[in-house]
C-alpha cells in the first residue's frame, strides 16, 4: 500500500480535503506543463483518491492525468472512476492503451465498465482480450443484470480435499496475486461441486500434514447465479462475510462476490429506492452525469404526468361542492393547510414502512399489526393536530362553525393518511412489486384527493348547508 502522506501533502485532513488540495496542485501543474511535478504530486496518494481527483478535473486534463501514472497503478486508478470518465478515456487512448487497462481489469468490474459502453465497442475490445479474460467476462455478461451471476468474480482459489495444508499453503502462494481474496478458500470435488471452506487462518494454524479435508467446513452458505443481487447483498450483511460463494445450477462453483460488489449493490439501491420516494425515475446512480437535458427530463416526467391526472380529481371535487364554498368562502382558505398536513403524515408513514419492508424489519405478515399501530398514531396526531387548528380557524375567521369542521376534517384526514400510508406499501409488496413506488408523491395525491372530500361533506354537515 502506498503512504497516504507526503512533505506537499498535509496530514491529518479529510480524504475530501485532501483530495481538494491534490485536485487544485495538479491542476496548475498541469497548466504549467510541470508533467514531472505532477506525477510525483501522485505518487503518495490512495488510487481511489487519484480517481476521484481525475473525475473532478476538466475533460481535457483528465486523459494527460492519467498518463502520468505506472501502468499497474493505472489499471488499478481505472476501475475507481465514474464510467462516464472510463469512456472519455476510452476514446482519447490509443487501442494498445485500452487493452492494456482493460485486459488486467478484474472480471466484474470489467463487466460493470462494458455494461455501460455501447455495443459496438464492447465487442472490439472482447474480440482483443486475451482468452482467458475475454472467456472470463463473457461468462459474465451471460447473466442477467442484477443477479449474482453478474456481480460475481471468478477469480478465487479452490482446493481438493485431498490435499495436506503444507501443499494447500503453496497453492495459495501461488495464486494469491491472481485472485481476488484469498482469505477464504473454497474445497471442490473433480467435477467442480462445492463441498467446502475454509478460512486462511484455519489454514495457518492447521498442522502441515492434516488434509483439508480434516479442517474444512462442510456446511457452507451459498447463493446461486440468478439469486437476486440485493438478495446477496442482506446474506453478505446477515453472516458478515467477507465473500459469498456463487454456484450453477448443477452446484459447481463459478464464482465469488466479495464484501466490495456488495456495497455497490447497497448503494446502488438505496439509490433507487430514493428515487422511487421522490418519484423520479431510476437512472442507477447517472443523475448528475447526465449531461442530456431530455434524458433528464424523461427520469422526472412519467410519474409527474401521472400525478399531474391525478390531482385534477382534486380539483373536480372542489368544482362538484363549489355552491358550499361560495356560500362560505372561509372554508377555501384552509383546504391547502388540511391537504398538505395530510400528505405529511402519508408520507411519514409510507416512509418508514417501507424503510422496514428494505431492512425486513417487518414483513407483510406483519402488515395488520404495523397498519394498526400507525392508524393509532395516526389519530393521536390528529387530535394533537385537530385541537391547534381549531384555535389557529378561530382566530382567523372568528367562527367555532368553521373552525370545528376544520379541525374535525384534520383529525379524519390525518387518520385516513396514515392508515393509506402504511398499508399501500404492503399491497404492493404483496403483489410483488417495489413498495417504494407507493412514494410520498402518490401518497400525497391519494390524501389530497381524498381529504378534500371529507372537508367538504363535514364541512356540509358541521355548517348544516
């Protein structure tokens, strides 16, 4: 590993500040073609910093940084950056270049680039990988996106049972600078069938003529190669793993995911469930390297349109009791206050739920209990809620006929959203779909809908019209 320190380099910054402090000397190294000072500004910082500086400089200093780094540290910058910036690069080098980077790429990660170039260039640089990495990342590609198929490595160490530990220790050696992580070893039969793991330690403290057999764990947790990828990620968080074994449909084993691809699925849906809650369409984690306005448009649009038809139910129950607020024209005043405390409540309550359905910290067999529980608090808000707005109405429109249907309105509404709130998550769950679809924006339209409604009838029925 490289020392994170250096006499130009301040220590005991945050990796931001050192990262702007990196950024900002390259870049007037750079602009005074000072290509010797920048490459050793480079030379004490963290790979992942370096690509995080790259992606923060302009598009035509970008390529000129990359070469002033060793082709090993390269290859190893290369898979840190944002593939919009793995692309530019892509373009700017000669072919030579690209295989060189993206031949010594591990296989995931190299499948994660090519996911995201087009097609045509895809298969130049597949047709020019050397045979084993291109068979390897074909097997990848095989998959469906976002399996484990997909986010696996095959590069790991299997063993045979037969082997002592002294002969396993050599193996291990060997291939340690070709693998991804040698801290679990994995035992197979002739044909491939998983049988086994075992950590590096116990084969450390092992004695040098016990097989591996004798110290082997023959009870191993795997996944197969079409388990879902956010599946993987809650069984990686569940054992603390720091790999998962992946295996055919015949048993054999194919491959690994490690602690590292598990925290890009992580992010990766987090990512998307955020942006299900605000009704904005997934783009993966691309929003702001987009550079298409229309692209960005169309994220946004669809669940806005739908929305949008939405709401104009809310304005056609307004137009159906319109002869109730001309006769008391008070009553429209508090329409914008009852709706959007509504949705705020909806929107509490949809939140958490789905939260909970994420972390599986409630299930839909819960589903009566937690609706329950939320309608409970639901209605003690809207008491609390209720009583603050009756004497807020009071005071301003000097009428306790007004101010009992608001705050009456406010108690049934409050009730209503978070009874929706919490139980259209469940649906939705329950019909196999994402639950984050039932987002604050839909919640929101549904109570304004819907509480409108109710005003107005107790409204009529308070003021006696």
């Amino acid at each position: 590993m490289q020392n994170q320190n250096s006499p130009s380099l301040p220590a005991n910054i945050s990796r931001q500040e050192l990262q702007e402090i990196v950024r900002s000397q390259l870049l007037v190294l750079l602009e005074q073609e000072d290509l010797r000072g920048a490459k050793a500004l480079l030379v004490p910082v963290q790979p992942v910093d370096i690509a995080a500086v790259i992606t923060e400089l302009p598009a035509v200093k970008q390529a000129i940084a990359f070469r002033l780094l060793s082709k090993d540290e390269a290859i190893e910058v290369y898979e840190y950056l944002d593939s919009n910036v793995q692309q530019a690069l892509i373009e700017e080098f000669k072919q030579q270049d690209v295989l060189d980077i993206v031949d010594k790429m591990s296989p995931d990660d190299r499948a994660r680039l090519f996911d995201e170039l087009p097609a045509k260039v895809v298969r130049r640089l597949l047709n020019q990988l050397s045979p084993t990495e291109r068979q390897a990342t074909t097997l990848l590609l095989g998959y469906k996106p976002d399996t484990a198929g997909r986010i696996m490595t095959p590069e790991y160490i299997a063993l045979k049972e037969s082997l002592t530990v002294a002969q396993a220790l050599e193996r291990v050696r060997r291939l340690a600078d070709v693998t991804e992580t040698i801290y679990y070893l994995y035992v197979t039969d002739e044909f491939r069938h998983l049988t086994g793991v075992l950590t590096l330690r116990a084969l450390l403290t092992a004695g040098s003529e016990q097989t591996v057999a004798d110290v082997m764990k023959r009870e191993v947790v795997i996944v197969r190669t079409d388990t879902d990828r956010e599946e993987v990620a809650r069984i990686v968080q569940d054992y603390d793993f720091g790999a998962l074994p992946v295996v055919d449909t015949e048993q054999r084993l194919v491959g690994i995911i490690t602690v590292d691809d598990v925290l890009d699925v992580i992010e990766q849906e987090t990512t998307e469930d955020i942006y299900a809650l605000g009704g904005v369409e997934s783009g993966g984690d691309k929003y702001f390297q987009t550079t298409n306005l229309f692209q960005i448009a169309r994220m946004r649009v669809k669940w806005l349109f739908i929305l949008l038809f939405a709401n104009t139910a809310t304005s056609a129950v307004i137009a159906n009791q319109e002869e109730i607020i001309e006769r008391v024209v008070a009553l429209a005043a508090f329409i914008p206050l009852l709706i959007d405390a509504g949705g705020n409540v909806g929107a509490q309550s949809s939140t958490v739920v789905i939260r909970g359905l994420n972390l599986r910290e409630v299930s839909v067999k819960k589903a009566l209990s937690v609706i329950t529980r939320e309608s409970l608090v639901g209605l003690l808000l809207g008491v609390m809620l209720g009583l603050a707005v009756v004497v807020w109405a009071y005071f301003l429109e000097n009428s306790w006929e007004v101010a009992i249907a608001v705050g009456v309105s406010l108690l049934a509404i409050t009730l209503l959203a978070s009874v929706s709130g919490s139980a259209l998550p469940f649906l939705f769950s329950k019909l196999s779909l994402d639950p984050a679809l039932m987002s604050a924006p839909f919640i929101t339209s549904v109570v304004d809908v819907l509480g409108v409604s109710i005003y107005l009838w107790v409204a009529r029925v308070v003021l006696q019209l």
